[in-house]
C-alpha cells in the first residue's frame, strides 16, 4: 500500500467533485477508505486523512499565491 498515491489520488478527486469534498468535512476516513477501495489500518487513516487535509491546504495556498501574482 503506497500511502503517498492515496493521498494523492483521494486530493485530486475530492478538489475535482465538491459532493466528494462534503462527504470528505462530514466523514474523511470513510471517504478516503471509499476513494482508495482499500481498508487502511486505523493508525495508518489517520496519517492518510492528515496528509490530505495538508494538500489540499497547501493546494488552496498555491491558488491564493497564483491569484496574487496575477494582480501584481
């Protein structure tokens, strides 16, 4: 199990579908099982669920950036 690719591949789908985001707010380990299709260890969710809050944060600050640029 490559932790890094579910984090990746549960990021890009949850920025790509906001039903998915508002399931992910409401329950993300139940959301990031779901999109992965694998049954992570509890220890292990917990990592997973915190590495994609921290994309999809570092994501939002990305776009904040881009959208500051333009304007300067």
């Amino acid at each position: 199990m490559d932790i890094k690719e579910i984090i990746d591949k549960t990021t890009k789908k949850i920025k790509n579908d906001p039903k998915i985001l508002d399931k992910f707010k409401k329950d993300p380990e139940k959301t990031v099982e779901g999109i992965s299709g694998v049954n992570i260890p509890d220890g292990m969710l917990d990592k997973v669920v915190a590495g994609v809050k921290a994309k999809i944060s570092a994501d939002k600050a990305g776009d904040v950036l881009d959208k500051i640029k333009k304007i300067f």
